[in-house]
C-alpha cells in the first residue's frame, strides 16, 4: 500500500511539474519594461513605436497586453527551410538589453519530398533568450501584418490644441487629482448665452498611474467656466473608475 501511495505521489508530483512547465511557456511581460517596439514588413515598410512618446506609449501598452492574453499553441516553431518566409518582424527592445521578437507563424506540408509552407492565420511565433513559443492572439497577428500602418503619428492641431487648453486648465485643480494627466481631451464647449468669449467647458482625461498595464484606468470629467470677468472657475469634477479597454482606447484617439 506504501509503494502505491509514493507512486501515486510522484505521478502527482509528474503532472505538477509539467503542468508549470506549460505555465511557463505562456509569455508575460510588462510595458514598463519595454523601451520600444519595431515593425518591418517585406516591402520595406517600418515603424518604430517609443515608450517616452505619450501617444505611441499607449500602443505598445495594447501590443504587450495582446501577447499576455495570447494562448500557447501546439504548432511548430521552427520550419527548417533554407530561406524561411517573412512577411512582417516585431522587435521589442527591453530596458535590460534583451530584444524578443515576434513573427507569424506557419503550417508546412511534405508531399513527394517538397515542403509546402503556408501562413497561419491568427498565429505568431515569439522568440526571446532563444526561447520560441507559437502563440494564437488574432488582434497580435492582424496588428503584425497590417494594423501598425494605421496607427496615428503624434498628435493632429486639433489635438495639440485641446492638450494645450487641458493644461491651462489643468492648473486650477487641486493636487489631488495630479495623476489625470494622460490622453486629454476637450469634449465639448458650449457658449454661455453665445458670447463667443464666455464658455462652459468639458475636459477629460485618464490617470497615468495605470498606463502600467495592472490595473484599469479611472477618468476624470471636469465641468468649468471660462470668462473674462471670472477667468476660470471649477464647477464640477468626478471620477469614472475602472473604464473599459475600448474607452482608453477612445479616449486615447486609438479607436473609433
């Protein structure tokens, strides 16, 4: 009965550990640690999105959590072939030196001793200290095709503008709201009684706390009046908590 129990006991103890191991495989990274990331297509097309760049901060934050959420896959990692296909490579360059890669992924075929290799939809390959893991993230796969083409460069007038009319603003809050300094943005102006020097303004933005990636963001509305007479004088602040993704997004000019 003994010998069962430890039998039993190791293959429990078996199990565990490849169970963690496949845990493992599961990438997870942390935007804070990212300096960069770096598209190449095979026309010749690049990108490179930076960490210290408000706007393009918020895309690597989407592609970091993309490659977290992916799910491993049981697909091959490497193709064996001479001049292996590619179409697009992601560069992510860590604050610590390391650079991992991404890639899309591929399914190959061998008929009549000729490899016929064909891309794998929804799939990419991640390399990083050597290390490949196949992945299937849709959004990770699209955005590495064909999706960083259309993300916007810096910031258009109108957007400057509001940035510029939020830190005016921004000014006359107390200190306790310090931390809403990111994605700003003017939703809308009324005229008091059509003066067009007399106005009641609407700001918002995101707190940059949680541009780590941990936790949601909280947004700040803000309701003020601008005067002449008056200057500026706050009406009205409250604080959205917990928003979803796709209003960061919005909020941040990333999606429609």
């Amino acid at each position: 009965m003994k010998k069962l129990v430890v039998l039993v006991l190791v293959f429990v103890g078996l199990f565990s550990s490849i169970q963690l191991a496949k845990a493992n495989i599961q990438p997870k990274l942390k935007a804070e640690d990212v300096l960069s990331v770096r598209v190449n297509s095979l026309n010749g097309g690049s990108r490179i999105f930076k960490e210290n760049d408000g706007y393009e901060e918020v895309i690597i934050d989407k592609v970091v959590k993309w490659i977290n959420t992916s799910s491993p896959s049981e697909g091959a990692t490497e193709l064996n072939l001479n001049n292996p296909p590619t179409v697009s490579m992601l560069k992510i360059k860590m604050r610590n030196g390391d650079v991992a890669v991404i890639e899309p992924a591929y399914n190959c075929i061998s008929e009549n001793q000729t490899k016929t290799c064909t891309i794998a939809d929804g799939e990419v390959i991640y390399t990083q200290n050597q290390v490949k893991t196949r992945l299937k993230s849709q959004d990770l796969y699209d955005w590495l095709l064909v999706g960083w083409k259309y993300e916007s460069v810096g910031a258009p007038k109108d957007e400057l503008l509001e940035e510029t009319l939020y830190t005016r603003y921004f000014s006359y809050l107390d200190k306790t709201y310090s931390d809403f300094i990111m994605c700003p943005k003017i939703d809308k102006v009324e005229r008091i009684n059509g003066d067009t020097r007399r106005h009641i303004v609407h700001p918002s933005a995101l707190n940059y706390s949680a541009h780590h990636g941990d936790t949601p963001y909280d947004r700040i509305h803000i309701t003020l009046t601008d005067t002449p007479e008056n200057g500026v004088k706050i009406n009205k602040v409250t604080i959205q908590k917990g928003i979803s993704d796709k209003e960061a997004l919005i909020q941040c000019r990333r999606e429609s």
